[in-house]
C-alpha cells in the first residue's frame, strides 16, 4: 500500500509534529489484546488532529493485528454491552446507536443499509430487529461471511475498494471502523457516490478529547475529536447534520449528508499541549496502578475492554482477577484471570479503576457498599471536551 506518510490524513497538510515520548508506551489492539510498545503519534499543525504516523512499521504492525482479530474474544462473540450516560442500565451498543439514529427525522427508517466494517454483524442484527431493511455489509475479507449471512435480510458481504460497490444505499453506516483506514479522506471521497438521493451517513468514532486510551490502540490511524471529526467530513465533501458526544460515553456520533456548505474552521487550541497532557496523564495512571499493585494483599483491575488491557501491562504479575458488569464476561477467562461480577471479588480487596475518572466515580459511587477498596485513577488536568 503506498500511501505519503508524512502529510496529515485529516486534512492533507504537510505539518505533523511528532510525540516522541509516545513510542515508550505499550499499546493495545481495538480488540483489546495487549500490544508492544513501539508506536508512532503525531499532530497536526493546521487541523490538530492526532494520528499514527503511516510508515511501512505502522502498516506492518496493523497486517499483525487483523490476521488474528478477534472481535468480542472476552464475552464469546456477544456484542458489547454499554451503560447510557442518561441511565444505568447496560445494553447492547447497536441498539443504543440505532435507537437515537432512526429517531433523528432526516434518517430513512427503512430501504438499503451498508454496514462498513461490519464484522460479525452486530450492527446489521440490530437493524434486522428492526425490520424493513436489505442488509450489506463492506470488509476486508470473508472470515466473518458464516456470521452475517445467517441475519434476516441479509442480502451481500462486499470486499472490495468502495468505487467498486455496484449499489447506491439509503444509509451507509461505519460504527468504530474510519479511524482504522490508512486513507479515510480517500474512503469517503470515493463512498460519496454510492448514496441515494436522499441517503445518510452515519459514524460513530472513539472520542480522543475525552479518552486518553484512545492514543494507545495500536490500529487505529486517526484519534478524532469534534474538530477534527469535522474538518475530516467537510474535506471528504460531506455536510454534517448531527454531531454529539452524548449519544455514548466516550464515543463521537455523527450523522452527515453528501454536498459540503461551509469549511471547518481552523482550531483555535495548542492541540500538541492538550495530547501531550494526555499521554503524561496514561503515564500518572500506569505508576498509580503500579502503586497500587504493590501494596495490596488481592488485587484486581475494574475493566475488560481497552482501558484494562493497556494497565494490564503494568500490573499483570499483581493481578488475580478481573471485575465486570457485563453477564456475558462474567464467569470467563481474560487474560489468564477470572472475571468476576463487583459482588463476586474477594471482600477487602483492592480494585483499580481501570477508567477515565468521570466514568470512575461513578462506578466508585455504585459500588460504594461492597466491601472492596475502590482505587480512583488519576485526575484529568484539563477539561474535557463536552456537549
């Protein structure tokens, strides 16, 4: 693949500034398996975005990860559940998504849906729940074709460049998968013509300004903010008509049409600072859980998804188990370790709160009564984006 690894894959400008303390840190996988250190990041001058450098290495490294992806490895395959921020009740994301998305007026509720990188098809049984939908799916190989064929209304499993798709689609979606492309300027701009008149586009993203373990998963190309997410989607063509943070903790979710009004203005904020403070905050956290670690007789990390995967390589030799509230990773194995529910540790042991710290108090505030010391993470330095 040859791509020119020294412009921004944003917004095409020759001005990233490399983060060199970066490649001292271990890295994750987006399907939260420890990875080595190693790794690139840098910023852009002109739009602020913050993304891995496209080397030969990076390349190399994202070829190792997706020949043994395995997405969901801690539950069996079942889709990740999440807690919405308005309540407590831990669902299946898909359906969180779908349900904000078909309620917004300018999305169709039925007609032809493209999934992008739709794996074994948690997006696509959502919308199969739903009814009233031909199911396609886009990837980059068949592996997952035993999984999504069997979804009512299934209709095509595409592995082709997206100029090759022989179909216009009502709505196109991509949940976690344009921060993994090489080209996602590229990617969009050739997805334009394959929307009906009225079709949408739907993207969901991890959200960089919130998460500071966004920067250490290891195939991820571009760790999108709101502005960076925008001037992206405006280059590519496309007009934003929903953008939010509050559809899911940590997550950005947009919905855009074909046709671009306005330029994305020009960030305003040091962006080199602001992802510099993060990277020394993951920094503060590994030695707290190290800290940690050391002074306590049982100890286990709060987590099973990325968060938990990167601390863990700080702390595997201390760790005995692990706590969730997913049912499906409850009573598994992760990592070598029992993953147990909160009312299942060992009374008087010390938990980690492998989070960011909102997230963290939370739990702590849930989870107050059991009879486990709940470690807090370090605090931000900063404030993080909100809306």
């Amino acid at each position: 693949m040859a791509i020119n690894e020294s412009v921004c894959r944003a917004c095409g400008a020759a001005a990233l500034d490399e983060i060199r303390e970066f490649a001292a840190l271990p890295r994750v996988t987006s399907d939260c398996a420890p990875f080595r250190a190693g790794g690139s990041l840098a910023v852009c001058g002109i739009c602020g975005a913050a993304q891995a450098i496209a080397d030969e290495r990076w390349l190399a490294d994202i070829a190792e990860i997706y020949g043994r992806y395995q997405i969901y490895h801690q539950s069996g395959g079942a889709e990740q559940h999440i807690s919405e921020p308005s309540t407590a009740v831990l669902r299946p994301r898909s359906e969180v998504l779908l349900e904000r998305l078909l309620a917004l007026p300018a999305v169709p509720c039925s007609g032809s849906v493209l999934d992008v990188g739709c794996g074994t098809g948690g997006t696509l049984r959502a919308f199969a729940a739903r009814g009233g939908w031909h199911l396609y799916g886009l990837e980059m190989d068949e592996r997952n074709l035993p999984f999504v064929s069997n979804i009512p209304g299934f209709a095509r499993l595409y592995t082709c460049p997206a100029q090759q798709l022989d179909l216009q689609f009502d709505l196109i979606t991509m949940v976690h998968s344009l921060e993994h492309f090489p080209e996602p300027h590229g990617f969009l701009t050739d997805l334009r013509s394959k929307f009906s008149r009225s079709g949408k586009l739907f993207i969901q993203v991890p959200n960089a300004a919130a998460n500071p373990f966004e920067y250490v998963v290891a195939d991820h190309m571009i760790h999108f903010t709101v502005e960076t997410l925008t001037a992206l989607l405006d280059r590519a063509g496309f007009t934003i008509l929903c953008l939010s943070t509050g559809w899911v903790t940590k997550e950005l979710s947009a919905v855009a049409s074909v046709g671009s009004l306005n330029a994305a203005e020009a960030p305003t904020r040091n962006f080199v600072t602001r992802v510099r403070e993060q990277i020394a905050w993951l920094e503060m956290l590994s030695a707290a859980a190290r800290a940690a670690a050391g002074s306590a007789a049982s100890f286990g990390l709060f987590g099973t998804s990325i968060a938990a995967s990167w601390l863990w390589q700080s702390v595997a030799d201390r760790v005995d188990f692990f706590v969730d509230e997913d049912v499906h990773r409850i009573g598994r194995t992760y990592l070598g370790r029992p993953v147990l529910s909160p009312d299942q540790a060992p009374p008087g042991s010390l938990v980690f709160l492998a989070l960011i710290p909102s997230i963290a108090s939370e739990v702590r505030a849930k989870l107050q009564n059991l009879p486990l010391e709940l470690r807090m993470p370090p605090l931000f330095g900063w404030e993080t984006n909100r809306k």
